[in-house]
C-alpha cells in the first residue's frame, strides 16, 4: 500500500548543502506558519442526557448557530429579516409584546426552536406570553418541564409542568428539540468567513503571497546571500512593502530573478468564491436577492421588487405567522394573537 502524504508547515529553515562547494544551490523559505482550523459544528446524532442526567443536550451546538451569524454578511443579516417580516403585520397585543414576538421569531429562524413562558393571574388563567432565550432553554426529562441554564453555571432555573410552550421545527431525527432549515448550507458560510479571512491576511502581508527569489551566480558570497535573506524577511509585513537592490559584480544575464507566485491565479478566485457562497447562503434561507441586499450585476436588476414582495409574503412569511398563531391553543377567546393581511397593488 502507498504511504498517504503528511500536510504540514514547515518553519524557516535554510537546507545546507551536502558538501562544502561554493557551487552547491542553496534553498531557503521564510514567512510564519499559519495554522489550520477546521471549522465543524459537532456530529448531528441525535439528542441525549447531559452527564448528569437532568436535561437533553441540544443535537447541535446552539452557540454555535449563534457565532456563525458573524461568519456571513447575508447569513448575519437575513434572520433580522426575517424577524422584521413576522413583526411587521403583527396585531399589537398585550398578551403578547412585539418585542417578545420579535425575539421568538429570530430563535425560531436560527435555532430551529423558541419558547414562552406562561404568565398566570391567581385563577390560573394566561395573562401574558414572556419570552425565553432559546440559547440557553433545555428541555428536562420530565414531559413537558423545561429549564432555564444560568451564565455563572449555577443551578439552572426550573419551570412547572406546562410552564413553558415550545415552538419547533420539525426534526424526523429527535423530537425534543428543533432543527433549522439553513444546516445544509453551514459550509457555505464557512467558505464565505474563509475567503474573506484569507483575502485580509493577503492584504496585510506586505510580501502579498510571496515570490521566488532566485539566484545563479557564482560571486555571490555567503556574506550577501545572509544579507539578502535579511533584507527579504524585512519587506514582509504590513506597511514594509519595499524595493529590493541586488548588486553583483561581473554577474551574468539572469542571476537573479524574481518569480511570483499564485499572484494571477488569486485575483478572479476570490471574488468568484465569494459570488458562489453568498448564492449558496440565500438559497439555503429561501429569500431572493434583492431581500437579501445584493447588488444587481445587470441593467434590469431583480425585476418588480413589488412582485417578488408579495410572492414572498406568501411562501414564507404566511407560513411563518401559522407557526405563532398556534400558542392561541394556549390562550383565552378574546385575547389572541392576530396578524393583519397587507394590501398589494392590484397590478402586482
């Protein structure tokens, strides 16, 4: 069987000839290592009893939903969106806040599940819906019991039985929590973070990818070979993108060269990648391209901007509404949660 190839970085190292021949070449390389990370959300298994068996791990990391609202332009801004769309042709209420019903929707496009908690009068009926943060809501063992995980990690906050009123996506893996639909394109938007990442470490590198620095003459010293290599460590690095003056006596045509590399090959790449990820980041929440905030590359544009509001009204915002309007199982007749319907053009 074939050995499989070790990736790694190798650190400044200059490669010494293997006898003493002023003939010998000499290779060296210079710039730091950079390190590697993957980014990955953890294994989507399933939901299981934290250690000490209280409460259901979430089958995905909830803060890390939560960071990776930073790592996307589109996919930091579109669930706003979304919240905005919900809250907009909301009935105000004082059963139910806006805000409370703002906050719900975001945890609900994000996490894939939000909560509300029960606020009773003495005779046990609802007087308001509160709000809880889906980040840190666990769902305990018990049927139907929740808790709340405090910051300091203290003993978690516990609520009675039918306390608290879930909302969640459906998930044909686990039933205890909800999934959001946007999972698929994660590594989109972890394309997105990295080329952005690399594209500013290409600009904060005075060196900008590097380059072949090479040499064939013979009268050149070790004295100036050691000073050449210094003079190139110091033009790398934000703000020391300098010149470089070579010369050598009785040297020949081509006895130093100067190679770039990668410097062609990366200027279309980046913005091709950034184009395909950002496509991949608007499919996966279902929301046209001119919701979403992007420029239009052609004179027509995106079309009647009216007409896809109304078609996206339709799709997604009416069966998002049906998703709150379920909690009025859970609420007297009268004091309801309504949502009003908006007038389009008729043209439209």
């Amino acid at each position: 069987m074939k050995k499989r190839k070790r990736r790694y970085h190798r650190k400044t190292k200059t490669s010494q000839p293997a006898a003493a021949s002023g003939n010998s070449p000499r290779v060296f390389s210079f710039g730091d290592p950079e390190p590697v990370l993957d980014n990955n959300l953890a294994d989507y298994l399933g939901t299981f009893l934290e250690p000490h068996g209280d409460y259901y791990i979430p089958p995905v990391s909830l803060r890390g939903l939560m960071k990776l609202l930073g790592a996307s332009a589109y996919h930091g801004t579109i669930p706003y969106f979304k919240r905005n769309m919900l809250r907009k042709w909301y009935i105000a209420n004082e059963v139910l806040p806006p805000e409370d019903l703002a906050n719900a929707g975001f945890d609900h496009a994000v996490f894939g599940h939000c909560y509300f908690q029960k606020i009773l009068n003495p005779f046990g009926q609802v007087l308001r819906l509160q709000h809880l943060p889906a980040l840190n809501m666990r769902r305990r063992k018990e049927a139907d019991r929740y808790c709340l995980l405090q910051p300091n990690g203290d003993n978690p906050v516990l609520f009675a039985p039918g306390e608290v009123i879930q909302l969640k996506e459906y998930d044909p893996k686990q039933q205890i929590y909800g999934r959001p639909q946007y999972l698929g394109g994660v590594q989109a938007v972890l394309l997105n973070e990295d080329s952005t990442l690399f594209r500013r470490k290409y600009y904060r590198n005075g060196a900008h990818m590097g380059y072949v620095f090479y040499t064939a003459d013979k009268n050149l010293s070790a004295e100036d070979e050691q000073l050449i290599k210094e003079q190139v460590r110091q033009s790398k690095g934000a703000g020391n993108f300098r010149s470089l003056f070579v010369n050598i006596p009785d040297g020949k045509e081509k006895s130093v060269q100067i190679i770039p590399v990668g410097e062609i090959a990366t200027k279309d790449e980046f913005e091709r990648v950034k184009n395909l990820s950002r496509n991949d980041v608007i499919s996966m929440w279902r929301i046209q391209p001119v919701l979403a905030g992007v420029m239009p590359e052609n004179v027509g544009g995106f079309g009647d901007i009216e007409k896809i509001s109304r078609v996206y009204y339709e799709n997604e915002v009416v069966p998002m509404q049906d998703v709150f309007l379920a909690l009025n199982a859970h609420l007297p007749q009268g004091r309801r949660i309504q949502f009003s319907k908006p007038e389009f053009p008729s043209n439209a």
